[in-house]
C-alpha cells in the first residue's frame, strides 16, 4: 500500500512542497507540533463542534459515538467531524495510522493515553481542594503519573521501528523533552517525595462515632488470628484476601482528609518537604505532550472501533485519496454501522465494489427490496466521510476523492397526515442542497419521492438527478425507478440480487448491470439449514 | 460437607430453568401435568423437578441407579424422609428467615450477618444429625449412608461446641485498631487489622499507661456522610476477614439449601407415586441400557393421560432394539400422538432416576429430547407455516447433540406430500446419521415408504378394528398408503362450529 500511496493524479506539483522526514531524535524534532497536521499545516485545523448534516443519514453518529464512548469525547468529536481536504493531512495521518495497525506500536499507546488522563484529572482534582496536606499528595500523584507515562512512552517508541512522519517528529520531541535538566529534575523530587509518604505509618483507633489517630506502635496483624480460627469452616481454603481497595481510590471524603491532616501534623517533616517540592514544581506538563496524548485519542478511538470487524476477517485499509480526479474505486467496502451490528449478532458482512471511471458521476441503484440498497448508499457516503478524517475505510482496496461537502438525502419516517407538507420539505431541501453544492462534492440520495405518485416521482428525480449531473457532483442514488439508471452517460446502473446458487440467502451484493427488476425467490429449507447437506454437520458432538 | 443424594459426586443445582429456556419439549410430552402431581401444591417441588428434568440429560448410568436406590428408600418411610424435609427448610421459612440471611452490602454487615446465621445453621444442624442417627438402620442405598456419615463426621458435638465459641469471640464491640501508610493522593494503603492494645481496650489501662501523641476526629451526630466514611473505613479492615466468615456461613446455608432441593426431587417423586397408587397405575424402575438405539418396552403407559383421565390407560409393547428410527403411522386418534408422549416421558423419567409407568422399559441413554410437532396456526407469525415449521428444525438443530431423541408429531405436512415428505426425509436422514433416534408420526406415505428397505426403521401402526374403534394399541406394521382421517376431517370441519371456527 505505500507504494500506492505516493501516486496522487494530476496533483504532482504538492510532492514538491513536502518537508524531509525529520530524522528519529535530529534536529527536525522540533517542528513537531500536533499528530494531526504536518509541521507547517497546522492551520488547516477547523474543528467543528456540532456534527455535520449528514452524520445521522450516515450512521456516521453511531460509528462516532461508538468510537469516543468512555473517552475524552470533547477533544474526539470535533476531530472526527472535521474532514480534510488536504492530500498531505490525510496522508499524513493515514501514515500515522499505518504505524498504529501494527500491534507492537499500536501496543504502547493506550497504556500512554490512559495516564496522561490520570494526570489530567489529578490536576483538575487538586484544584478544587483546599486542604494543604491533601492537595499536594494529589499533584504528587499527578507528577508522578506524568514521569511514569512519559519515560515508558519513550522507552517504548525507542523500541519500535516507526514509519510515519507523525510518530517520528514525536519521539524525536520526547527524547529532547526527556533529556532536559528540567524534567530529570522532576522526576528524581517526585520519586524521594514519593518513598518518603510511603514509610509513613499510622493508626486508626476506631470506636464509637471518634477515631484517634496515632503513629503506628507494632500492634499485631489481628486477620491471622481470626482466618486460623474459622478456617475448619470452609469447604477448601480461599486465599485471605488483600485489604478492599477503597471504594472510590482517586479522592478522599472529608473523614479521610481530615484524618490526613492529623497524619501530617504527626509527620511535620515529610509534609513540610512535600510543601515545598509542590511550589516548586507544581506546573510540570509540557504542552506538545499534553496535546498529543488529547489527539492520539483520534486514532486509538477509530482504531479500537475497527478492531473486532478486522478480527472477523473484514477488509480495511488506507484509501488513495485526492481532492482533484473523480476517478472512484473500491473494493469489497461495506457499510460500518452495520457491519457493526451484524458482527454483535455473529452475522455474516457483505461487501461490494463500485467504480466510477471516465465521466461516470452517479451510481443508480435499483433491485430488490431488503438487497442491501440503503447500506450500499451509506456505505459510499461514510467512505468519503471516513477517508477525508485519514482514517482507514472499510474494503480491500480503494480510490476516493476527497469531497468538500458530503449531501445527504435520505426517506424519513412515513407521515401518511402530511405527505404533501412532506414533499414539499424535501424539495426545499433538495434545492438548498443543490445550491449548496460544487463539482467537488458527494451527494447520497435515497429513496427520495417515495411519498408521491409514480409519474411525479420519474420527473421530479429526474429533474433533480440532471441538476446534480450538471453540477458535476459525484453520488449514488437508491431508488424503485429502473429509468433513472439511463439518463445519462454519468450514470451508472447497479443493482441488488439474488445469488442463483443459493436463492434464499439474500446476498446483499450490489453489482454493476442494467436495472431489471429481477425478484427473489426463497427455498426454505436452504435458508433455514435443514437439507439433508446442511443439517448432518450442524449436530453437536 | 456435601449431601450428595442426586449424584455421587456432586451437588444438584435445583435452579429451575426460566420459563423461556424450559424443557422446549414440555408442552409437548405434557410435562406440567406430571410436574403438578408432584407437587402436591408446592410451588417449590415443581420447580425443583423441572430443574431435574431440565438436567436430566447429563445423567449417567451410574447416576440414575444411584438415585434410583434412594428414591426406593424414599418410597419405603416416605414419613421419615419429610420429617428431614420440614429439619432441612427451616432457614427457608418466612418467620425463621431474618436469622439466616446474608447481606453482602459491606464487610461490617458481612461479618454481622455471618456470625448470626453461622448461630442458627449450627443449631439446625446438630438437630437434624440427631434424627438421622436414631433412624440410620432403616436406610439402605448408598445416597442416604453417605449423608448420615457426612453428617457425624462433620457435626460431632465437639466440633458444634468449638464453633458455637467462635463465634461469640468473633465481635469488634471495643474498638477496631487499623494500620495504614500514605498512598497516592492521601489515600491511606496497606490497611491491616491490628489487634488493639491493652490500652485501647479497657478505660483503666489507659489511665495506668502514657499516652502517645494522638488527634482525635469526633463525628458530628448530623454527619452521615462521615458516618459512612467511618464505616468505610473500617470495612477495609473487617473485608479480610469478613469473606471468610461469610464464605463459612454461605457454605453451611448453601449445604442445608441443596439437601433441601434434592429432598424436594424424591419427595415430588413420592407425591407422584402416590397419585399414581390412587388411580392404579403401577410402576416400575427402569433398566438404563448402555449400548446406543436400545428401546424396549412392555406395557408402557402415558404417565400424563392417567393423571389428567385419574383412570388406567392402555400400553404398548415395543421392541425397537437397534431401531433408532421408528415410524408411526395409521389411524387418526389410534393413539399414536399418545404413545409419543409415553416415548418421551418415560426417557426423560428415565434419566431422571424416576419410575416409569410401564411393566417394563429399558431404553439407551439419550443426549437431550426435542420435539417437533404441527403446530395450531399461529397468527402472530407473518411466515407460512412450512417456513415456521422449519425454523423451529432448524431451532432444534441449534441445540440438539448427537444422540438425542427426537420426537416428530405429523412434521412437514404443511406443504403438499411430495415436498414435506423430502424434507422430512433429508432430515431424518441426517439426524440418523448423526446417531439420533427418531420416533416419527406421519401421515406422509411418501415420506414413510422411503424407509421400507432401511434396516434402521421400525414401523408401527395405529389399530383400528371393524366396526372403526381404536384399541389406541399399536401394532408393528408397515404403513399403508392412505389414513383413516377422512372421518374425524368430517365431523370436525363439516360441522357448525368448525365452520365458524375456520371463518
């Protein structure tokens, strides 16, 4: 695929402008700013906090929100709404994520991200305190999270062969960062402060509704005791257990802290020192590393998203993308939302190709209902989504233009009391779509009409369908009407079948062949498993 | 400590299956109404047989002897077996429950409500051994000598007396001593119980003895939350040792639980027993065969149809040794869906360690029993009937293992003959070879002529004499190319209320 990678038609000139791949650990370590953009582009970051237009048609909502559920969902969105229409961004990342697809780097990233979260919620979380001795053991806890993460995130990257401009110019930022007198400092304070705290031993005299608090004074281990004397009532010996982790291990309630504030007036000294190693070093994050352990969140989130679909066997991999030929192919692609589904059913994900070569602009879909139609049209629509976040999309191979604006026009709900308000809708919508819209856009239209009579239907798609051509907008459009296929040599006609071999099974396979409005049949005992073939190897041993 | 009555080597988990994943095949063998007679009203007893009988498949040889040893005793002092019963229950009784329950919200309530139930299962105990003992003469399968042994070996008075001390030494009234060190964000760690000096226990050696430095934190009486920290707190000393004592008291609850259910399966069986002694109907203990497609029968009666006419029923005789398929056809209401039903209950009565009613019945053992029968129409299912016929195949074909029993009532024929009876056939097949014995009551001659020449197929016939009444007793023959239902098709479609049923 790298090979592949480098082609970018008719845009040859932007080769020229790349920068050199900073060297691991050089002097290019420097313009290391963000996973996101290349050194030089970052500008084009234009994050958009609401979702775009076509996100819910799309099932992109779905595929996103899967993604960043339990993650930092306010730094995720905005990413994953905003495509790019950079050829050297989505390069850049899908490179970043070429890294990434390999396990042994892929490996050393979550472990990364979730410490650097502790680190930011530790801060967060002394902020708000406001007794001394608590406050410090926080932001201690923070920093020394902080040098943990960063020194096995270094080790780590050290160890790996990396290929992409993005992960290089970060280790090379890191091994600086790392060597600095600055952060040395940092993390050998931490460490004594730590080891300090821990040789601070102490009692709690529990009774009644007092606690006294006190240095400990070699009581012995009272669980002994007891486990010796009740053991004969136990079916086999079970392994005392370690003392419960506390309910809530990150805070303390206000017993807790005041019973740390008397503990640090029985220990003047280990809190004294911790005082001031805090004022000294209370503000330790670097910048660079904060925002990269935020962005990478992008690529672990796709990445941890796609995993149990790779792991069934589906098909991803790196599109060849440009902002400027039209020329689309794609093999064995399917729709991501539902292959998610499917696969939490153990169902079975059907994939299709579809090209457009030449003048070919539209992909007419016709055929059977319950074919696969509607997943066909969000599959298209989701891989240009998807290939312009860099991301890799679903399918063997792909060819895929990077579209400004991705048009969505999907059947809503049937509403039988207003289907005239209906129409009217959405043929306001369809005409602010098309004015909206350029020659370097995606149009997904689906089903639309349905709510009107079929003479009304043939014309109004047709109209609309011969404006989108002349916009020269690139699409799929699902639809019952076998003549829309035709209207012209920017279309192309797909349809939805049946597999002769096996005519029960619906094949959800979309093929490029003249509209015919072939219908299905059903043998049901094939369907259903219970042939003589089928039934003999479906019976457990 | 395990009662081991239902296997010798492992307890009996009386769960009853949920309604949804019960015995798929009840309703078709009618189990419920064998299940009501068995428990005499007690909701208990119904679900613990079904739970039997949900497990019953996984029942060895071996097993189904040694259970059916100890239902034999039960069957001899039912009286003495019920008076263990009301022993083994009482922990589960409502008045007596506050004593022994267990509340796992938190090591300080563990630790509490281990003690007092540990208290009143010793009690339950030691009483229960001492009736067990006086009556240990009148017991002779293996089951119950296993269980009174178990019984002396584990509460012998000594031990009951060691344990009651235990327990009242097991309170933390004066003070709980904890130890800690200073952990990532404040967090105290490495919390250890720690026995609480002389000092800290009583008011006069605190007096006699100097003080260390110490700060004292005094809960506010409005201060619930500090209440709960306390208790939090504490609770990470009292969780090392709290799931010992709560596993100790969980397993002595747990032990009188699973007598109490294994008692409840042979007590259903002797409620059982005695209903059939009411109406008649005699029993005996089936001989489990180890070798594969072993079915032989005398006499064999549908257990159900006796308890729902409460008279005697007619049996049959068949020998289908080394027959796994056996296929039945003939007249309609000559008993055929009945001995089907015989088929099933027995087997699954069978393996569960029960009587049969038969005068005789040996069969192999089976992996599971499924049936397929035509089903009423069912509105609901917007799929034909054929379709929904073979979704619920291909539902058993999910399930279902090798050596299974399957039992098929009139499948398939909801399509005209030609088809039902090869898909009928593609599928016995397949479940033939896949070492599954079939039992297959059809109308379809096409599907039943297939097997004419197959070694594997035993044919039956339902009689019909003369003068058109059934004996409802089948006969071994082949079958003939046309049914006997044109008559019943008569009276049930051509009358006024068939009419209005169709319509």
């Amino acid at each position: 695929m790298s090979e592949a990678q480098t082609f970018i038609p008719g845009n040859l000139v932007r080769l020229a402008d790349r920068r050199p791949h900073p060297e691991a650990g050089g002097s290019g370590a420097g313009a290391f700013a963000t996973i996101l953009f290349p050194p030089g582009l970052e500008a084009l970051r234009d994050e958009r906090g609401e979702e775009p237009d076509c996100f819910v048609d799309l099932n992109l909502d779905q595929i996103v929100g899967a993604a960043v559920a339990r993650r930092d969902e306010d730094v995720l969105r905005p990413i994953f709404h905003s495509p790019c229409r950079s050829e050297e961004v989505v390069r850049y990342r899908q490179a970043v994520f070429a890294d990434l697809e390999r396990p042994e780097i892929f490996g050393i990233f979550p472990q990364f991200g979730e410490a650097m979260r502790g680190v930011h919620a530790n801060l967060r979380y002394a902020g708000e305190i406001s007794t001394g001795s608590h406050r410090n053991t926080v932001i201690l806890r923070a920093a020394g999270l902080y040098c943990e993460a960063i020194a096995a995130f270094l080790r780590n990257l050290a160890a790996l062969e990396l290929e992409s401009e993005g992960l290089k110019g970060l280790h090379a930022y890191l091994a600086d960062y790392a060597r600095s007198p600055s952060f040395l400092e940092l993390a050998r304070e931490t460490a004594a402060q730590r080891e300090a705290l821990s040789r601070v031993s102490f009692g709690m005299l529990f009774s009644g509704d007092r606690v006294k608090v006190r240095k400990y004074a070699s009581e012995p281990d009272y669980t002994t005791i007891i486990l010796d004397r009740f053991a004969r009532f136990r079916e086999s010996g079970i392994a005392p257990p370690g003392p419960a982790k506390p309910k809530d291990d990150f805070s303390l309630n206000h017993i807790e802290e005041a019973i740390l504030e008397f503990v640090s007036r029985l220990f003047p000294e280990a809190f004294g020192s911790l005082e001031d190693y805090v004022s000294r070093q209370g503000n330790f994050i670097d910048e660079v590393v904060a925002r990269f352990g935020r962005e990478i969140g992008f690529y672990i989130a796709y990445l941890d998203f796609i995993r149990p679909l790779r792991r069934a066997g589906l098909p991803f991999c790196r599109p060849i993308v440009s902002a400027s030929s039209k020329a689309t192919a794609v093999a064995e692609s399917f729709d991501l939302a539902l292959a998610t589904r499917i696969l939490a059913e153990n169902g079975t994900v059907v994939g299709n190709d579809f090209q457009l070569s030449g003048p070919e602009r539209l992909l007419v879909v016709s055929g059977p209902n319950q074919g696969g139609k509607t997943t066909f049209a969000r599959m298209f629509g989701q891989l240009h989504f998807l290939a312009g976040l860099g991301c890799p999309v679903p399918g063997k191979a792909a060819r895929l233009f990077l579209p400004d604006r991705i048009f969505t026009h999907f059947e809503r709900e049937e509403d039988i009391a207003n289907l005239r308000g209906k129409l009217e809708d959405e043929l306001v919508r369809l005409h602010r779509s098309c004015r909206a819209m350029t020659a370097d856009s995606v149009v997904v239209l689906n089903e639309i009409f349905n709510s009107t009579s079929l003479d009304d239907q043939i014309f109004l798609s047709t109209q609309v369908l011969e404006r989108i051509l002349a916009i020269d907008a690139i699409g799929v459009c699902v639809t019952f009407l076998d003549p829309l296929s035709t209207i012209s040599e920017k279309t192309v006609s797909m349809v939805s079948t049946v597999d002769p071999e096996e005519p029960a099974r619906r094949t959800f396979r979309i093929v490029r062949k003249p509209a015919d409005g072939l219908a299905y049949a059903l043998s049901l005992a094939e369907k259903h498993g219970v042939t003589y073939a089928k039934l003999r190897s479906r019976v457990r041993p | 400590m395990k009662t081991f009555l239902m296997h010798p080597d492992r307890d009996f988990d009386p769960r009853s299956p949920s309604p949804r994943e019960s015995l798929p095949s009840a309703q078709d063998i009618e189990l419920e109404v064998l299940l009501n007679a068995a428990a005499g009203g007690d909701r208990y007893f119904h679900d613990t047989m079904a739970a039997a009988c949900a497990q019953a498949w996984d029942n060895d040889i071996e097993t189904i002897r040694y259970r059916q040893e100890v239902l034999k005793d039960c069957l001899a002092v039912p009286a003495l077996v019920r008076k263990f019963y009301d022993i083994a229950i009482e922990p589960f009784g409502r008045e007596r429950s506050w004593s022994f329950s267990l509340y796992d919200r938190d090591a300080g309530q563990k630790v509490a409500s281990g003690v007092r139930t540990l208290q009143s299962c010793l009690d339950v105990l030691e009483r229960l051994r001492k009736t067990c003992a006086a009556n240990a003469d009148r017991f002779a399968s293996r089951g119950f000598r296993q269980f009174f042994a178990t019984l002396e070996k584990n509460l012998d008075d000594d031990w009951l007396g060691a344990a009651r001390t235990d327990l009242t030494n097991l309170s933390f009234r004066v003070g709980l001593l904890l130890s800690a060190q200073v952990g990532g964000g404040g967090k105290a760690v490495g919390t250890v119980l720690r026995k609480p000096q002389r000092s800290d226990l009583s008011w006069m050696h605190r007096m006699i003895s100097p003080a260390a430095r110490s700060y004292t934190l005094q809960l506010h009486p409005r201060d619930d939350a500090g209440a709960q920290a306390f208790a939090e707190l504490q609770n990470r000393g009292l969780v090392l040792i709290s799931d010992a004592i709560y596993q100790s008291a969980e397993h002595v609850l747990g032990f009188l639980r699973t007598l109490r259910s294994e008692l409840a399966f042979y007590l259903g069986c002797v409620n059982l027993k005695e209903q059939l002694d009411r109406i008649g109907e005699a029993v005996t203990f089936p001989e489990p065969q180890a070798e594969p497609n072993r079915f032989r029968c005398r006499n064999l009666r549908d257990t159900c149809l006796a308890l729902t006419m409460e008279q005697r029923v007619i049996g049959n005789d068949i020998d289908a040794d080394g027959k796994p398929l056996v296929i039945i056809t003939g007249a309609n209401r000559g008993g055929k869906s009945t001995f089907l039903r015989s088929v099933g209950l027995a087997q699954l009565m069978q393996q569960c360690g029960m009587f049969v009613t038969a005068d005789a019945f040996g069969a192999s053992l089976r992996s599971g029993l499924h049936t397929h029968y035509k089903r009423e129409e069912d509105r609901s299912m917007r799929s034909g009937k054929f379709d929904e016929e073979l979704v619920r195949m291909s539902g058993i074909a999910d399930v279902m293992r090798r050596r299974a029993l399957v039992l098929f009532n009139e499948s398939f024929a909801a399509t005209h003959e030609r088809e039902g009876s090869e898909i009928a056939r593609q599928i016995v097949r397949a479940l033939l070879e896949n070492d599954v014995t079939v039992f297959f009551v059809s109308h379809m001659y096409a599907f039943a002529r297939s097997f004419l020449d197959d070694e594997r197929a035993l044919f039956l016939r339902a009689e019909r004499d003369e003068s058109g009444a059934r004996s409802f007793r089948l006969i071994e023959a082949p079958p003939l190319p046309k049914s006997f239902g044109t008559d019943i098709f008569r009276r049930i479609f051509e009358t006024p209320e068939a009419a209005d049923a169709r319509s």
